[in-house]
C-alpha cells in the first residue's frame, strides 16, 4: 500500500470554523447568476426553511411505509436492517482513499462545499437544464441525512449551508466515518461493512485493493454498477478509480496496474437481503424502483426517509394473480423451477378508468429483493395480441367495419429474394371472411392485408398513441401479426388494452398515488394523466369484436368443407366460455409467437383489464404453448378475484353507434346487407360506427339451374334428372395458376392453398360434357418429335368447358420443345412456371413459344379454364 499522501488523511485533524464570507460569496455568486432578486429571495427561502443539524452518529433513520389502494399499511420498505456500523479507525485506507478520490478529491482541504457545482446547479435551474451532480462527500452526507434527492436549486442551496455546517461541527474522518457506513451500495446493503459481506464474503477490515475500489466504484450508481448484475460495467467503474487513486498519488501506477489485472473475486450471494421475505414482494420491488429511478431518491430516503408511500396495490387480486400463475405451471416435469431456464409467467393488471396498477406479477417465485420482473421488464414479441391494436383499430378510424370483407387467402408479398407470405396456424383458408371473424379465429392473412391497405406507418402509430414503445424498427409488414423488436411487456399490453376498455381513453399507468414526507409534505403527487386516443364509438366497436373472442358462434357459414358444427370457437373460447367470468361481459385476444415461444392473453371486463404472458426467459419453443391454454386460465382467475363481490355491469355503449344484419360473403373490402339469395347461416348481425354501416344488399350469392342427380353440373335440355335451383357463391375467382404459384413460393401444398369457399363458386361444366355454347370443333394434334428428332412439337388447347388438351405433355432435357397455345373461348391463361411461361389468350387466339428444358422431372401445367396437366422431362438429349 503507498504511503499516505502528503497533506492527506494523516495530517492533524481540527474542527473548521465556519467562514462566513464562503456563504457570502456563495449567495452573491448565486445572485449575479441569477440576475438579482429572483436568486437572493430564492436564496433567503431556501436559508429559512433548511433543517436544523442534529448528531449523524444518533440519527436512526425513521423507517418508511408503503401503504396498499384501500390505505393500509403493506409493509415497512424492506432493507433497512443490513448495516453494520465500523469506526473509521477500523475501516483501510485502501477503502477510505479509494472513496475520496472518486467522489471528492479536494475533502481534506475543502470546507465541506463546492461552490463550483452550487454555481453549475444554479445555472442549470435557470436555463432550464437538469442539475448536475459534483457535491462533495460532505455535502453527500448532507443530503442524505437531513434533505430529500429531489434536484432543485432549493436543494442544492440548503445541501451547501448544511455541509459547511457539518464541516464546522466535525473533523475529516468523523464524516468520512459517517458517510461511509451510511451509504447505500446496492443489493440492500446499507455502509461498506455490508457491503463487503454482500459482494465478498468477508468484513470491511479484510477486502483488498481491487475489492475497495469496487466498493467505491459502487457509489455513483449501485444499480448501475451492481458486480451481480453487470459485471462488466462493475470491472470498468473499479479499474477507473483505481486510475484515479493512482493519479492522486495514493497508490503506485504499478500497484493500480496490478489491481487492474484482478478479477471481480464476487462470492455467490448470501446476504441477508437475498433471504427478505415482505408482502406482494413483486409489487413492492416496482414501487421502490419507481422512487429511485422515476422520483431520483436516493435508497436511503426510501427505505429510511419516514415516508408514507400510498401505492394502487390490490392485495386481494394480486393474491389471485399469483396463485393462478402457481397453478398454471405446478403441471409436471416440464414445468419443474429446478431445471434451467424453467418456464415463467407474468401479469399485469390495471384498473382502467384510473390507471392504477392493482397487480404485478413478475415471475413464479420472487426470492431477492428487486429480483427480475417480467411484468415491466420482459420485453417479448407480442404476437396476435398486437392485431386490435396496429390493423383493426386504424382500420375502423379508416371508415372500414367490424363487417368488411376481406379474402383469407394466401398472398406473397414483396421481391425475390425478400419475399413475405404470412401463413394461418392451421394451414386452411376460408376465403371472404369478415373483420369480426378473422380477429375470432385469428387469421395472420386478413391481419396483414388490413395493415398493407391502411399502411405499416399508420397501424404503427396508433399502437404507439394507445401505449406500445415500438420503433420505426418495427414499421414492416410483420408488425401486422406481432412481429415486433423490442417490445412488448405485459404492462405494455394492459396499459393499450385498457385504452380500448376505457372508451379510448388512455389513461398512463401508475403504482404510486402519493409520497408524503416525515413532516406532512407532500413530496410526489400522481394524479390521473388522461388523453382521449381513439373516439368513443370506434372504441366500442372494437370490444364488441373483442367479446366474440370468448364467445361460440354458428360454425355453418364458414367451414363448409367440414359442415355445420355445434359452435365456432374463437382463440378465447377455451379461458373464459367454458367457466366465464360469472356475469360479466369479457373481451380479450390471445397472441402466439412462432414455434410456440411466447403464449399472451389480454382482455378486460368494464373494470379491471389484465395481460398474461407465458414463456421462457430464453426464448424456445414449447409444443402447444397457446394463449387460451396455458395465459388465458390465469387471465380467468385473476378477473374472478378482481370483480368479487362488485355488481356486474355493461360496457357503456357510447352515442353514434348502431347495429345492423350483414351478408358475411361481401365483395372484397366491402360490406353489404343480407340480399334475397343470401342463405341463412350466413348471415351476422354487426356493430357499426353511425354512417358506416351497409345501405345495400350484396350481389355475390346466385341462382343456377343444376342437373338433380349431378349437381355440380349445370342442367340443360338432355341431361338425365331434373332441373334444380341451387345457390351458389360468385365470387372473385382465384384461378388454379395462381394456386400453383403460391404452393411452390410457401411450400403449402397445393390441394389446401385454394380457399374454402371456392368450393362454392357457380358450376360452369354443363351435363354429359357437352358446353352450353359448343364452340367451333377443335383439332387436337398430338405432341410428337421433329424430323431427325432435333425438336419436340405439342399444341395445347385451352377451352373453358373441357380439361386442357393433351393433358400430358413429354420433352427431354436439352431438346427443344415446340409449343403452340390455342384458346378456344377466350380470356384464359396457362402457365408452366418451370418453363418461364404464362400466357393470357382471347378468343381464338394462338401463340407458339419455344424452350429447352434444363432437368428432368415432372412438372404441373396450370390453366384458368380447369383441369390442368403435367409436362413429363426425361433425361437424355
């Protein structure tokens, strides 16, 4: 260890006078600074109202409460009991110097102030710039002991007089003595004691010079600088002040070079606070971490500071919240805490219409003090929960409707090689299906199309206005079905969803109503923040469409290929029909990651709106791992506990909304009054924003006679059976060129790509194969090779009412083949995607085309006017 520094802490120690003239001049620094009257009047307030200096080495610290919603005491703020106090005489140099060269290198020859930071800090508060840091040790001592961390020129003002006073009572090292065993150094260690035993393992008395500095390093920003946390800033901070101890002349450069070289030497943690055990522990970790970090109050004014801290704490629903979540993931092995990275989950809940937070739920078992919380932390892709949020809601503000149609189809958008097909989970697509069903049944292909309509920008913004931190980052077409970034937390989630609940209010989440000081003053004042995000009428809307996610619908309508069910479940069924919340109205969505990493459920009744995540801390797949499963009975029990005992009510139906029948089978992007061919499964009745809902019937749904014993077959003179009116859908046709194209781009296969509901598009093959009109006969020449076999030669006939002619087509890898394309009806297509052909033909018209094929194999021809064929390459020229 060098020696003591010249004119450092051996040197004779006295009492200091206080210099009047240093407070003069502080006060007439202050004043020229200030312009005149404004400083000198907040100067003599200050001077009048500061505290008066009682003993440090008697002052207790009085213990600080936080109190729940209903004005009862919780807990005292847990920590105040790690500290044990060490003499100065007892307490190394090492650890002594390595603090005043990194928080106050002028201590021993300075009279407790710093005149400069006072003069900085009064510049600050004038133009209008936070106050900076810079206060000596003993005006650090100051603060801690007599004011509050509130950073006011007030503050700094007081802080200033109140460290030239302490300077004049007490030598050097009895404020070096107080200051460090009253600082706060992370982990609920209160003085270098406890925190020696906390990070090392071993009293003050035997730390090292590496773990000294450490110690110092902490004192900035323990949070910051936790070893446990953050190592790597922890090893950057101590290998700073041990340059600076260096530089000051405590230790040798070959001495701080060595200590350098140290690794943290951090024990695993045993500390005392490691094993507190409180009430609500999760709740009570965010309302110690919202003083400090929202408030900047330091960790002794929290937990000593004798302040009443009144927090929007349920008790009763977060007892509930926290049971679900144990009983959700007590199901087995792989649910067992003791394996790495176990499963987790998280709630939040809030009370709409005043934003309070009444629960937090931040993992399945809190063990330390501020452990991690996934609740305001977690940062995790939110999935289909996203979709009310970035493509309804704007769509709704765009003048669609809960009852626009879109086509559930598959659509690949963008350029090679950055190509994007969003997929349904199921694989199966039902064609024009309402906004209300396809956020029911959450389909990925309507989500996206609603968003490339209103534009990523768009759906963007309005997520953010309603509480979502996403970033320009985001503002791609995935956003669409939760393919997000950073984002987003279970508070994150509530706080949008609840913007929806409250009538498009948004109203900023808080855990702390008020903080109110040992002598009565009021030191934070929450109150409500409202802002008014999305009107009243779309907001309604918007749940209505949100209670059909818990409720069974007809199934008839939609699955036609499976026929009419008892019911139509939506991706909320499974939580909340079966065992509802009992007699309150619910409307939520769930949400899925892709591979199962990440399962949400968000909703909420007329009162309380809650957000459930279910995952891993490391994202990885987990088979079945859905919202309705595993977040969505959390969800459930938590809103039982939330509304016991309240009387059930309604959501509030705001003016300028109406209700209307409505043809589930509209156009595209259209909605549309049942018509008098309309069957009657297939129609809803919806919600409507006033002068958006249908004035017209739709169109689509048509007439045709069909054979009785052949119905797919349109019925004309001659054929065998009757004559049968059937109805059928007409609507837009996606043609089976189109199919092959997005089998080959999304590897879907080509049978489940064509939607549903084209199965119920209007026959056009009459009976007996004979064409309603017969057009002029048609010569088909076989496919056959060139003289001296240098070509290959095959015609193909496209006719609306027949299959393609010849239906199979054979080349050979390098010989080129001849093809003429003949169009008997007209407005047909083919396309032989491996050959690089489409071609669109009219009424009688011809083309001929030459290609070589490069590989062997067999290969679909697709035509608009039907059945296709296959073009059979062989090896060999």
């Amino acid at each position: 260890m060098a020696a003591d520094r010249p004119g450092g802490p051996h040197r004779p120690h006295r009492k200091r006078r206080l210099r009047p003239w240093r407070v003069v001049a502080v006060v007439a620094g202050l004043i020229i600074v200030g312009g005149g009257a404004f400083v000198a009047q907040l100067t003599i307030r200050a001077l009048a109202t500061v505290p008066p200096v009682t003993d440090p080495l008697n002052k207790l610290g009085q213990s600080s409460l936080i109190y729940d919603i209903n004005g009862k005491v919780v807990t005292p703020v847990p920590g105040t009991i790690n500290r044990q106090v060490v003499p100065i005489g007892q307490i190394p140099l090492s650890v002594q110097h390595a603090f005043v060269a990194s928080e106050d290198r002028r201590f021993y020859q300075n009279d407790g102030l710093d005149i400069r930071g006072i003069l900085r800090a009064a510049v600050a508060d004038l133009t209008g710039h936070p106050l900076q840091g810079g206060s000596t040790i003993t005006e650090q001592l100051a603060k801690n002991l007599y004011l509050t961390s509130v950073d006011t020129l007030t503050r700094k003002i007081q802080e200033a007089w109140l460290g030239i006073e302490l300077a004049q009572r007490y030598t050097k090292p009895e404020i070096l003595d107080k200051y460090l065993n009253w600082i706060y150094l992370g982990q609920g260690a209160n003085g270098v004691d406890a925190a020696s035993e906390t990070y090392f393992g071993v009293p003050v008395g035997k730390v090292t010079l590496p773990e000294a500095a450490l110690l110092a390093g902490l004192a900035p920003a323990p949070s910051a600088y936790d070893p446990v946390v953050h190592p790597q800033a922890a090893l950057a901070r101590r290998n700073t002040v041990l340059a600076l101890m260096a530089q000051q002349g405590y230790i040798t450069a070959a001495q701080a070079k060595a200590a350098e070289a140290s690794p943290l030497g951090i024990v695993k943690q045993k500390a005392s606070v490691a094993k507190l055990t409180y009430p609500d522990p999760w709740f009570v970790d965010a309302v110690i971490s919202q003083l400090e970090t929202v408030d900047h109050m330091t960790p002794q004014e929290v937990m000593d500071g004798g302040l009443k801290i009144y927090t929007t704490l349920n008790p009763t629903i977060y007892a509930a919240a926290q049971a679900a979540v144990n009983k959700m993931t007590n199901d087995g092995p792989a649910f067992a805490l003791n394996i790495p990275n176990p499963m987790q989950t998280a709630v939040a809940v809030i009370q709409q219409s005043t934003g309070d937070v009444v629960a937090l739920i931040g993992g399945r078992q809190h063990t330390t003090m501020m452990a991690f919380d996934r609740a305001l932390a977690a940062e995790r892709q939110p999935g289909s929960s996203i979709k009310p949020l970035v493509d309804y809601i704007p769509a709704l503000l765009a003048g669609m409707t809960a009852g626009t149609t879109v086509d559930d189809s598959l659509k690949t958008y963008g350029k090679a090689p950055n190509l994007y097909t969003p997929k349904d989970y199921t694989n199966t697509y039902y064609g024009l299906t309402t906004f209300t069903e396809a956020l029911r049944r959450s389909v990925n292909t309507v989500a996206v199309k609603i968003l490339n309509r209103i534009g990523v920008e768009t759906g963007l913004q309005n997520a953010v206005k309603m509480g979502l931190p996403l970033t320009q980052a985001d503002a791609q077409l995935p956003l669409a079905i939760g393919g997000t970034h950073d984002c987003c937390t279970p508070l994150n989630m509530a706080d949008a969803y609840a913007t929806i609940a409250n009538e498009g209010v948004r109203v900023t989440p808080r855990i702390i109503t008020k903080v109110v000081g040992p002598t009565g003053q009021v030191i934070v004042n929450n109150g409500l923040q409202a802002q008014r995000v999305v009107p009243a009428n779309v907001a309604y809307v918007m749940i209505k469409m949100l209670e059909a996610v818990d409720e069974p619908q007809p199934n008839v309508g939609w699955d036609v290929l499976s026929g009419p069910l008892d019911s139509n479940w939506g991706t909320g069924y499974d939580a909340t029909v079966h065992d509802n919340v009992p007699g309150w109205p619910t409307a939520a969505k769930t949400g899925t990651t892709d591979a199962n990493e990440d399962a949400w459920y968000v909703g909420f009744t007329p009162e309380y709106t809650a957000a459930v995540w279910v995952g891993h801390d490391v994202p990885k797949p987990f088979p079945n791992l859905f919202g309705d499963t595993y977040a969505g009975p959390v969800f459930r029990a938590t809103m039982i506990a939330a509304v016991k005992g309240l009387k059930p009510v309604h959501f509030v139906r705001p003016p300028g909304i109406v209700q209307a029948p409505i043809d589930i089978k509209a156009a595209p992007w259209t909605v549309a009054l049942p018509g008098p061919l309309t069957p009657p499964q297939d129609v809803r009745e919806e919600w409507f924003v006033a002068g958006t809902e249908p004035t017209t019937a739709g169109t689509l749904w048509v007439s045709r006679a069909v054979t009785s014993t052949n119905p797919p077959l349109l019925w004309q003179p001659g054929c065998t059976g009757t004559e049968k009116q059937s109805i059928f859908l007409n609507r837009p046709i996606l043609t089976q060129a189109w199919a092959l194209e997005e089998s080959k781009l999304t590897g879907v296969p080509l049978q489940d790509v064509m939607p549903v509901d084209m199965s119920m598009v209007p026959p056009t093959k009459p009976c007996g194969g004979i064409p309603v009109s017969t057009p002029p006969p048609v010569t088909v020449l076989p496919c056959a090779p060139t003289p001296g076999a240098v070509a290959e030669v095959c015609t193909l006939v496209l006719d609306g009412a027949q299959p393609l002619a010849p239906p199979v087509v054979q080349a050979k890898v390098g010989l080129p083949l001849e093809l003429t394309i003949q169009d008997v009806t007209g407005g047909h297509q083919l396309l032989i995607p491996d050959l690089g052909i489409s071609v669109t033909l009219g009424p009688g018209q011809q083309v001929q085309l030459t290609r070589t094929p490069s590989q062997a194999g067999t290969f679909p021809i697709a035509q608009s006017a039907g059945d296709g064929g296959v073009l059979v390459v062989q090896s060999g020229p």
